[in-house]
C-alpha cells in the first residue's frame, strides 16, 4: 500500500487569493473548467457565471441522523491490484466533499479543499440525472407521453435530426444525432484535455454560456437554435450515445409545456419539499436558460439528501416526492443492459446500483441493496474520466458498498 | 386627484416570456439597466450576471411582528401641488415591492410586477450604505484608521489621484476625483438616458463586469486597476461629490486588512446575525470582486431588516449587531449639514431620517423620529432620479413620516 502525496489545495497553490489576485493566481471563465483552476471554480461557479437560483422554500431543514461509523479502514483494490483503504480514497481522487449515507443515517462526512458544508458544488454532468428525474416524474403525471414524437411537443425541431426521436429515446439517450463534427475544438488543445468524447462541443459550451463567444462568432444564438441546426446520424433508439443536448430537449419540453423556467420547475416538484439546507442554483445561458444538463450547483448534504430520497422510493421529509412507480423503473434498469437509463448511469447489476456522474467527479451514487447513497464532488486534475483518481473513487464505493451489505 | 395608468408590468410587456422569448422580448446583459427591461431585470439580476452569495446561516428567520395598518389613504403632495395618497404611490412609482414598518411591526407590504416576498432584487446604489456601514463597525473596532491616508492600506493607490485623500474622506465621499472625463458613454446614446451625472461611467462599468467589454477593449483589466489610475481634481475634503470608486477603495481596503471578500465579511457581520429570509448576494466583476457600491441583491423583507436593525440601534434578532456608537453617529450627521456620511443620504434634519438610495427607485428610509423604516424596491423607465416616479415616493414618505408622529 502506498499512500500517495495529496494533491494541492486551491489555497496551496494560490488561486485567487488576494485582492485583486496576482494574474498567474486567477480563475477565469475562461479556465473555469480546467484542472487545476478547478480546485477553485468548482466551488465559486456562481462568481464565474449567471444563474438561476432554487428556493429552498420556507420549511424547516431535513437534518440526517448522525451516526458516525469506521469505514475508513474498508479496503479497495484498483485495477493494477494495488490495495487501498476507504479513507485514503477522498485525498487520492481530489475529493473536495463527500457524504456517505447508509440505513438513512450520515455515517462519513468530510470536506477537503477549503469546502465547507454551506459550500454550493458544481454536479457539471450530475445535473442530467436531476433533469431527468423531474422529467420522469412529469411525464408519468401525464404532462407528456413519453412514446411521441419531441416534436410533437417541440415543432421548432421539424427540420432537425431530432424530428423522429420519441422523448423516451431522448430521457435514454438513444437518439442518433451528431452536430458539429469534424469542427475543432479550443478546448482540446489545453494540456489534459485531449480526450475529444469526453469534452462538450465547442459551440455547444458557447451557445450554453460555459465559454465566451470569440470575436465574429456567428454561430446559433441560443442553445434552441442551436439544438434546431443538429442533424441526425443513423437510427435513433439503436444504441445508447452520451450527448449532452438530448437533456436539453427534455428540459425544453418541460419549460414549454409548464411555461416555467427549469428553476421553478425544480423549486416546486423537489427543492421545496426536501428540505433543502440551502438553494441550489443553474448556470444560465444568454436567454437565462438553465444549462440542464451540466450547471447545477448544491451543497453536499443537499446532494445527499435527494439520493435518500430515491433510496427511499421518493419518500422524504415527510412526504412522497416522486412517485414510488419511478424509482422502481431506475431500479428496474439498474439490473437491466443499458448503461443509462432515466438520464442515470447503471452500474452494478446486482446491487441494482445507479450513479449521477458528472466532469471532474461529481458523484451521487444510489446502491438499493446496500442501503447505501455517496454523494461525492471533486475537482480532477484531469476532468478526463479515465484519470487515475476516477478509478480510486469507482473501485472505493463498490467495495464499501459490499462491505456494508455483510 | 388624477389616478395615471398603472405602469406596464414585465408580463404584459411581455419580457422573457416563452422558451426562447421572442428576440424582441429578451433581457439581457446588455440592456439589463435600461427602462422597460428593468421591470424584468431588476428581480432577475442574478440570471445575468456572476454573483457571490452570502449564506443566511443556520439560524432561525427573524420574523416581523405584522400588525397592518390602513396608510393608504394619507395625503402626499407633489412639487406641482397635485395631492395622491400613499395608497397610490406605488403605482405611480413603479414599484415592485415596498414594505412598511412603524415601531417594529410590518403595517403595510405590497408586492408588484410579479415580485414575490422571496425574490431577491437589485439594491442598485443603495448597496453603498451596506458596504459604508460594514465599513463604519470595522473602522469602529480598530480594523483601520479613518484619519489615515487611503494609501496607508492600499499602497497600490500612490500614485494615483487617491493619495491623499483619507479613509474619512472616501466615507464621505469629499474626495476630488476625476476619472476619464470627456470620453463619450455609449448608454448616453439610448433613449431615457441623457443625465451624465447619473450613469456610471463606461470604463467603470466595463471593468465592474456591469457592461460588456466591446471588441479591441485595452483599458485596465479590473476595477482595482481603474482605480489605480484615477486622478485627483481639486483638493480632497472640500465638497460632497457622488462617485461609486469612493465605495470601491472602502470595499478594497476591509478585503485587504480582512484578507476576505466583501461577500464573507457581509456574511460574518451582518448577515449570519440578521435572521434574514434568504441568502443575499453581491454582482462581482472580473475578478469575482463584489461591484461593493451597486451590486447588492436582497428581499423586500431582508432590506426592511437591515433597516429595522439600524433603527433599532443596531440591536436586532437578540443581539447586538452593529455597535450603538455608528448609529448615533449616523443620526447626528442627519441632523448636520452634508447631504451624504457613511454612505447614506441625509433626507430629513427634523426627524434625524437617512436613506440608501439606488437608481431606478431602490430605498431604504429610515426615519429615527418617526420609528419608521421604508424599503422600496422599484424599475423606473427612466433611470435618472429626476423623474416623476421619483418625486411621488419622495414626496409619500416624508408624509407618511409626518402623518405617524402625530
């Protein structure tokens, strides 16, 4: 067992500290997302871009039971056989806050980084799993049907790739859209960032706000017009294709249908009934519309607390929030072939175990058997998923899942 | 007694309606301060521009005792002679929340043009006389000097036309400085606009991240460098003279001596203390520094409890908030001869009454005499304070004022 260097904090090396920061020192919304500016922005998202605020609404909090339990001895092995411990794990994959939540009691909580439980953290790609889930729970109230045709609900899309996919196809990520391809991206030649499938397209990020338009863009305006120029490649409903606009559809239909902003539909569907420590917030693009599937920022025990509220069938702080027949059809894909279902990534079979996942290790990690729900944020040094610290965190909680289960 | 049309209000106007709005119904970073697109962006601030929160804390809201009283029928006279009643004021000065408390109670609290008691909403200048007050309890405590040089704490300042002046000088704003006079202000070009001396300065703006930077921009890069190269005009201490940077080298200095943002220091000394409703928050600029002298974003209620808070001696929700000491001082310059001390207009000598004022129809009026605090949020069309909105609620408060101690 080794027990490597920890990696440097934001206040270690320097960002933004001081008034003004000495220029090498700043953050930007230019390198917001790069390591290792991201030890800093992950948790200053709201300094570095507009956003939608989600009240918590006016009830009191849902405070968790405290419990606190020894698992940091809980050994895990990597993929090279090296053994580690549960506690070496937050320092090893950058964690900046991690919660562990089992039987419905905090038994782990620790903040590294400067994060402090009142701290709002970036989900970056978690937030489709939150997107999702409010889809989910609208269409089973009827609001759409989930067979038809986003058209239907979206005829701006007639001319597009999108015009044939059903919403289910879109919630699953089965369409077969491609847009922009073959365009270079920016973003790809920064050091650590040359892994082309795992960044978001260049005048996507623009369109949405995450990186600044460059003199003479004259490209789509809004992430709508945007989402209307894609064009389709190949059969949708074939196969599972990670693309980050199909949750734009899903919230565009919701906003559309409900004439609300994607806040407002979080505020009351969720956010208000959870109890909520604090409000969580969207990045919003040039018309203030949420990045659904990439800007929500919350703290760690409000992670938490809607991951219990999945575990417990969508009962939570008094009250069923979403209806139980949803999370049985999670459940019921976890256990099934697709790696994503419902805008959550499946990933242990048995446990029936699913996972948000977001750029630069967001996690919120939802294990029925074990009783078990992770919410994890981080800031990867390499937002590429396949880094080293990404293998510790993804070998650590299926191990302790498995440990709590005996 | 003639009942003018009520204004417009951001629906029927039809402002950020629909998913997209319509290009001619969008608000956006650029038009965000001009009328009508203010009776939309004045509660939507946030969704436009990066922002630093500060966290309410943990603890419980402190709620006003209500006790609502029939106001709306007392007379107020306009500067032409024409009589309203305070029950009509509201409309008349486009507002989008006032709320009224007499002797610690709230008797009167309205809501318009779609704001809720949750909204947060644009403190616009009035954020001076938070920024002015944290200053005066810090200067208070010993944090730093008021008789001192500025330069004492922000060496950076030396050459520049802020060299000596005092730190009492920039409170008060008597310093001589002028910045980049004769360059023309492109938002004098838009209709509604035309009164200099009420805009913020274009480079001002820029660097305060209020305003876009336009293509080819080469002036300084942060509001700090502005600063640095402002040049004096006259001698410091002689005269009152309106001007945001004075706030600015206030904010730079507590940042500096505090090694905190502005956001943390407002949290630790006022906000975590107040009971407040929500968080608050600050628009920050480039460099996430908080635009300290126009970026502040509150509830109707949370202003009404600073307010309260002063009025009250700076004892508030069981403690002592802010020593009694700055208060009286506060109350004794009401009763002197300048317009403006500690960051607050001085609006009544008789009733010792102090105000924070913001463009476009932002007030906090507190009136010792009269036990009576005023917070009035508002989106005139024409944001220069010398339009008719502006005499209705100047004139409606001093007689609401007098209409309570008799």
């Amino acid at each position: 067992m080794s027990f490597q260097r920890p990696p440097k904090t934001a206040d270690e090396l320097g960002l933004m500290r001081g008034f003004p920061p000495s220029p090498d020192a700043r953050v930007t919304h230019a390198t917001q997302l790069l390591g290792p500016y991201n030890r800093w922005s992950f948790q200053n998202i709201q300094k570095l871009n507009p956003t939608a605020d989600v009240w918590r609404g006016n009830g009191p909090v849902a405070h968790f039971d405290e419990e606190l339990g020894d698992i940091d001895e809980i050994p895990y092995q990597r993929r090279d056989g090296t053994t580690y411990t549960f506690g070496e794990m937050p320092e090893l994959s950058y964690t900046d806050g991690i919660a562990v939540v089992h039987q419905g009691k905090m038994i782990y909580e620790r903040y590294l980084n400067g994060m402090q439980a009142y701290t709002r953290h970036a989900w970056a790609s978690g937030s489709k799993s939150m997107t999702g889930t409010i889809a989910a729970m609208l269409a089973y109230e009827g609001l759409f049907d989930l067979k038809a045709p986003v058209t239907t609900y979206l005829p701006e899309l007639n001319a597009s790739g999108w015009a044939s996919a059903t919403v289910r196809q879109v919630m699953d990520m089965t369409t077969a859209i491609t847009f922009a391809e073959g365009k270079p991206d920016p973003l790809l030649e920064q050091p650590g960032m040359a892994h082309p499938s795992m960044v978001e397209n260049w005048m996507y990020s623009v369109t949405m706000g995450w990186r600044a338009r460059p003199q003479g863009y004259a490209g789509p305006e809004t992430s709508y017009d945007l989402l209307a120029t894609m064009k389709r490649a190949g059969k949708h409903g074939e196969r599972f294709t990670y693309l980050t606009p199909n949750t734009d559809i899903l919230a565009w239909i919701m906003k559309r249908l409900l004439d609300k902003p994607l806040a407002d539909i979080m505020q009351e569907r969720i956010w208000s009934k959870l109890g909520a420590e604090r409000d969580a917030c969207w990045v919003v693009g040039p018309t203030t519309e949420e990045t659904s599937g990439s800007g929500l920022l919350t703290t760690l025990r409000d992670m938490a607390r809607f991951g219990q509220m999945l575990l417990q069938q969508g009962w939570f702080n008094g009250q069923q929030i979403i209806p139980t027949a949803i999370v049985e059809d999670i459940e019921r894909s976890a256990k099934g072939s697709s790696p994503y279902s419902h805008h959550w990534w499946m990933v242990n079979k048995e446990h029936g175990a699913y996972c948000a996942l977001g750029f630069g290790g967001q996690m919120l990690y939802i294990d029925p058997r074990a009783q078990l729900v992770v919410a994890k944020f981080s800031s990867y040094p390499t937002p590429v998923d396949g880094g080293e610290e990404f293998f510790h965190a993804f070998a650590a909680l299926p191990a302790l899942a498995n440990a709590l289960v005996r």
